[in-house]
C-alpha cells in the first residue's frame, strides 16, 4: 500500500469517527455516488413492473428497461436518485407528490 492510499484511507476512518461521534459538521459530509446500482433488484424488493416502477419515480420504462438490461448506465444523479428509492422510497414519494 502507498502512503498516499494509507493517508487517505485513514483520513475517512478519521472523518467516520467524527461523524458517528456528532463532531463533525455537517456541511463538510461528503456524497458517495454509488458506481454501480442494479436497478432490477431495487424494483424487485418494490414488488412493482417496469412500467409502475418508471410511473412512480418519473422514469421513462425504456430509460428503466435499458438500465436494467445494461445498454445504458444510469448518470451519476439518476444513480444517486436509485440509491435513495432503494433505502426510503415512501420518502422519494412524499418528495414527489403534487401539491
């Protein structure tokens, strides 16, 4: 291992520890976009089609059905998005809700 990957891998054990322990501003957290997201999986846990699954968060089904069949990979916000549904989807829901 190289010091530069030694430092920065204690730098997040640092910045970790600060966060669990409530020292840590909250302004200074940084995002971690998921390389990867397996889109199916997600809507599986849901119980919902392609088609009720795109309605529901605002995808396109081609969008969905092209992720899900790997001829395209979602950006790194519509990842970000995927991530979010995947832990709290009532959540994005409530966010999506007209009015």
């Amino acid at each position: 291992m190289t010091k530069k990957a030694f430092e920065s891998i204690a730098a997040g054990l640092k910045d970790a520890v600060s966060i669990s322990a409530g020292q840590a501003d909250p302004a200074s957290y940084r995002v971690h976009v998921p390389a990867e997201i397996d889109v199916k999986a997600i809507r599986g846990q849901m119980g919902l089609s392609q088609e009720a699954f795109a309605e529901r968060f605002g995808f396109a089904t081609a969008t969905v059905r092209d992720w899900e069949q790997r001829r395209r990979r979602p950006e790194a916000s519509a990842r970000i998005l995927l991530r979010v549904i995947e832990r709290e989807p009532d959540a994005v829901q409530r966010a999506l809700r007209d009015g």
